[in-house]
C-alpha cells in the first residue's frame, strides 16, 4: 500500500549513491530500509537540530592557542652539545598539523648520530613527536610540566582543519612550503588511525554564509583535494537558514579519547612520560639525552625567548551529549558546533593576546544565544517542509538515493 501523505518533496541526490532526503520518507541506504527522519548528510546522517538551552550547559572551557604570525616553528639549532629540535607554534591547527610537523622535527632530529631524545611537552605535538621518532628508531623520554588532560590540547575541537595557523601577510614562502608538506603527512596519518580507540572519524561540514563565498579560497583551491565531498549547496540540499551553504567532509578527533590512547602507544613502545617542569634553556641543557625537541607550544615564548608567539583565546560552552548529532556546522559570526561523545562544543571566541584563563560571560552569552537561533531556524526550515507519512509495510519505498 502506498504512503499516504499531504506534502511530498523530494530527495536529491548530490552525488554518486548519495542523496539528501526530507523528513518523513522511507529510504535506503545501503541497500537497508530506514525511516528518513529528516535531511541528511551524504554518507546518510540525520541532520538534526541540536537542543541548545542554559539547562543543557555542562561546562564552560578555555584554551589558548600558541600562534605565531609566521606559522609554526620547525628548526634546528645546537644547544651546548645538543641537537635542539623547535616544533612549536600551531595557532588553531596543532591537531591538525601534528603528525606532519612531528615528520618534519624528525627528518631534523635524524641528522644526530644519537638515537636517544627528549620531547618535552605532552600535548598532540609532543605525542606525535614522540612517536613518530619511537618510529625513526629513537629511545624517546617525555618531560612535560602538565599531561592530558591539563593541557591546551584537551581544549581543541578537534576538526582537521588548518585555521588560524599563521598570518598571510607575514608567513614566507618556506613556510608554506612546510606547511602543505606537514598537512599532507598529517591527513594520511589520521586517516590510518579512524576507528574507536583513538576516536577518530570522517563527519560532515557545514559551513553557512550569509554573502557569497569567495572562490578563490585555499580551501577551494590548494588543498581542495584535502577536503572530499565538497560542494556548494542548494537551498532545498539543507536544513539550515543560511543563504550560501557549503558542505566538506572532514576528519574529525575526540582528544578525550585520542591523548590517552596515544600516551598509552608512547609507554608500550618503551617511552618515558615523566612530569618535569624545564625552566630555563640551562635546565634543558642538563638533561641527559642528547637530541631535544621541543614541543611546549605557548610555553616556548618563556622558556626560549620566542617573542613572536602570543596567545589566541578560545572560549567552548559544552552541551550535555546529544545521540544522534553527527555533523559539525560553522557560520561566518565565528559559532560553531562539534559533537563529542564527552558533549556538544559551542564555540567559539578568538582572542589575540588575551592570556586569561577565565571564562568570559559575555562571550557565553553571544555563544548559546547565536546557537539558539541557529537551530531554531533550523527546526522552522524542518517543519516547513515536513512531510506527514505513514509507512504502510516493510516494502514502502517512496525515494531512493
Ligand atoms: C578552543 C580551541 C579550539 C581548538 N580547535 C582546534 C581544532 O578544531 N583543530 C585543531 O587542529 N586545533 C585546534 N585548536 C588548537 C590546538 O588545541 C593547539 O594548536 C594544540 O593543542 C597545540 O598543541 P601543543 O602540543 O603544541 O600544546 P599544548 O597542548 O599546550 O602542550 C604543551 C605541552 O608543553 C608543556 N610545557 C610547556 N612549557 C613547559 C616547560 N617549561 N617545561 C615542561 N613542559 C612544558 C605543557 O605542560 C604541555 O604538556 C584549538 C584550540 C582551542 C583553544
């Protein structure tokens, strides 16, 4: 028996086997009968709207990003008798980044004849570099002042996505040159690790603007072929009240997750993890391992004298975990939000050279208020064009992608 319904819209496909389906209908995804709940993400996610409200609210975060306006800092300089390797500096991309810049501190380290290093710093650079050189051979101690989950790391998102990393009006061209080698290493390698233990998945993107986007973008052009499935929407493809949506696939990390698991990698390939505070290049130099990467992000402006490096203030307001919400979506007043199994993220704030640790209410305010309206705009688009079906049976198909 057919459906019996009073609106119908129609699916549509956006892509080989993909399609985006209004509320009501009865799918098949993957060759399984499902009941379409709403507009959904390419790989067949329900795009639901997150419940934002003051009651919801779990916790209030902050973290600063270590930014450089030249991007990070990869060097190698000596250090008394020491080969001293500089992995510092990732701004809003340190996840991101991590595992090709920590390729790139040990191309340098490997220039010692000794195999035995210091990491010091315990965040995803100082984790990455310590295995990536367990990798190379090396027998690796880390010294870090805090472990996860006190550091800057625990704070981020964590979306593969290279943003705030450097200002371009000051960044060189060997910058850049580092930077598309380490983005490249870096996406292989999360892309090997996607799976429960480390928390690591592909999600969807929405990124809304209220004026075109620009086409000239690095994100459209550089590095497209880092960002699968990426298009410009049409306004029945989406749930949201943007007037330009774009969607990207991205990699996606859970730091609650992932920081355990690779600190628990360090130990089980015989690393050291010992909590040391290094105040001075005096006491880095007393250490007893003959090559030294230093991986503190902020704290490398103290403890090296870098003056280039300030902080970018990032404020999170952490919903109570919300089943069922897979998508991260982002607009240009700078909300975004990331689902986590530990909670939903609201984001966000970016504040240059605020080094306060405390949560500004204000900017929590301006937070859920912006989320709230974003996903009551959505839940109106929803209803507008709800569809009101009863499947009648097993075999009700009315679309298929
Ligand atoms: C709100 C927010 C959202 C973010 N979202 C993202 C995102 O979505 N994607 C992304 O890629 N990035 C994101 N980031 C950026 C990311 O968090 C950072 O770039 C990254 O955490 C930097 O890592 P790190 O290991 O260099 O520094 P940290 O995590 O700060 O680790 C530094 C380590 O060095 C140690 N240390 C420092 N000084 C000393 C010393 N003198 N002696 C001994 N140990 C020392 C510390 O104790 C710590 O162990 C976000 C950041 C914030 C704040």
């Amino acid at each position: 028996m057919p459906m019996r319904r009073r609106t119908f819209v129609t699916g549509l496909a956006i892509g080989a086997g993909t399609t985006l389906l209004p509320a009501g209908l009865i799918g098949c995804a993957d060759g399984a009968p499902y009941v379409v709940g709403d507009f959904r993400t390419p790989s067949g996610a329900p795009l639901l709207p997150v419940q934002v409200s003051e009651d919801r609210i779990i916790r209030t975060v902050v973290g600063l990003r270590p930014f450089r306006p030249a991007g990070f800092r990869v060097e190698a300089e000596r250090l008394d008798d020491k080969l001293l390797v500089h992995n510092y500096g990732h701004g809003g991309g340190g996840w991101t980044l991590s595992w090709g810049t920590a390729a790139l501190a040990a191309e340098l380290a490997l220039a010692s004849d000794h195999r035995r290093a210091a990491v010091i710093g315990c965040g995803i650079v100082g984790l990455t570099t310590a295995r990536t050189l367990q990798r190379r051979g090396f027998e690796v101690t880390v010294y870090a002042r805090e472990l996860p989950p006190d550091t800057t790391s625990n704070i981020a998102g964590a979306q593969w996505s290279p943003a705030s990393v450097f200002d371009p009006d000051v960044a060189t061209p060997a910058f850049h040159h580092q930077l598309d080698r380490a983005l490249r290493i870096a996406y292989r390698a999360f892309q090997e690790q996607v799976g429960e233990r480390y928390g690591v998945r592909w999600i969807s993107n929405y990124w809304l603007r209220d004026d075109p986007p620009r086409l000239d973008t690095d994100l459209r052009t550089r590095w497209r072929d880092l960002y699968p499935e990426q298009r410009d929407l049409t306004p029945e493809e989406h749930p949201f009240a943007a007037a330009y949506v774009q969607h990207v696939s991205t990699l996606f990390m859970e730091p609650p997750r992932y920081l355990p698991a690779i600190m628990e990698d360090v130990r089980l390939a015989g690393g050291r993890i010992e909590v040391r505070s290094l105040d001075s290049p005096e006491a880095v130099a007393q250490l007893p391992d003959p090559v030294v990467v230093n991986c503190t992000g902020l704290g490398a402006g103290v403890l090296f004298g870098d003056s280039d490096i300030f902080p970018i203030k990032g404020q999170l307001t952490v919903l109570r975990p919300q089943p069922g919400v897979d998508y991260l979506v982002i607009n240009d007043a700078g909300l975004y939000m990331f689902p986590r199994h530990d909670g939903i993220l609201l984001g966000g704030t970016n504040v240059r050279r605020d080094w306060s640790l405390i949560a500004d209410e204000t900017a929590e305010a301006r937070i859920v208020a912006g989320h709230e309206a974003l996903f009551a705009a959505m839940s109106a688009k929803r209803k507008q064009r709800a569809v009101v079906a009863e499947p009648q049976g097993p075999s009700a198909t009315a679309h298929t992608g």
